[in-house]
C-alpha cells in the first residue's frame, strides 16, 4: 500500500460492530412482543393522569424542538450527523402525531387528526427524505474517494495527475 500524503482527503473508516450487537437487537424485538401482549390485554383502557400531563408534553416538545434545531445545525454545517438527528426528528413527529391523536379528547380528536395529515406526518417524511439525502451524499463521497485513492496509487508516489483531481464539493451538491 503507498504511503499516504498529507494532500489525500482523510476518510474515516467505521469499525464493524461487534458480533452480538445485531442479536441483542433482535431478542429486543422479539421479546417487545410478548411484552405488548400483555400490556394489551393488562392495561385499563382508560387511565386519568392528573399529575405531570403537561410537563410529560411540554417536555417531549423540547425535545423535539430540540433534535429539530439539531438537524438543521447538521445541514448548514454539513455533518453527516445530520442524517441521526433527521431520523430521530421523524420517529419523534410520528410518535407525536399518534399519541396527539390516541390521547386528545372526543371534541379534540378531529383537530389532532387534521394537524397529523398537514403537519405532523409531512414534516416527518421531509425529515425522513433529509436522512436519505445525506445518506446518498456519503455514499457518492465514499465512492469518490475510493476512486482517487485508487488513482492515486496507480500515480508516481507524491504525483496526482490532473485528470485523476475530482472536486469532491461537486460530488456533494
């Protein structure tokens, strides 16, 4: 392998994980399962929170608001981060949407309903297509630099030739 020079775009090379990582994900999931049963069939179908109701939404939206200035901080700084933070926004408006709906009252439910199909849901694909779109960026980016390492290494140590220079702010816009 030749010697790197300081001129070569540094890529960072992800380890693996770790072999038991994936399974401990599945048991998680299958065991949710269960779980879900018996909360299903255990849970009354009504339970009156009186104490912390709007501290556990306020909260919830800070959070959300949060992740959501997060995502954009990510885009105007192009960190692949970004693509995390676009994800976590999505699950967050999606599970809003749902237990804005499942929770509101009978007299509020049409107005949860209406704010899921207009806000809630869109803004979540847009966070969702986001996530994607930085996704692709790094794989173009990880292509390109693979190629001009190969390229390069083809090249007399030191020397890049002209034709084999790639703009690689191009490959990202």
């Amino acid at each position: 392998m030749p010697a790197t020079t300081d001129s070569e775009p540094k890529v960072p090379v992800a380890r693996p994980v770790r072999r038991f990582v994936a399974p401990l994900f599945l048991l998680a999931g299958a065991g949710l399962v269960p779980w879900t049963i018996v909360l299903a069939a255990t849970l009354p179908a009504r339970h009156v929170q009186t104490h912390f109701y709007d501290l556990a939404w306020s909260g919830f939206d800070v959070a959300l608001a949060g992740v959501l200035v997060a995502t954009g901080v990510g885009l105007v700084r192009k960190r692949l981060w970004a693509q995390s933070t676009a994800t976590a926004a999505a699950t967050m408006l999606f599970c809003d949407a749902w237990f804005d709906i499942l929770t509101s009252a009978d007299t509020e439910r049409t107005v949860a309903i209406v704010l899921a199909l207009v806000a809630e849901i869109p803004a979540a694909v847009v966070c969702l297509l986001v996530a994607r779109h930085v996704e692709e960026i790094a794989e173009r980016y990880a292509l390109v630099a693979s190629r001009l390492r190969r390229r390069r290494s083809g090249n007399q140590p030191g020397g890049v030739a002209v034709d084999s220079e790639l703009d690689l702010v191009e490959v990202a816009e």
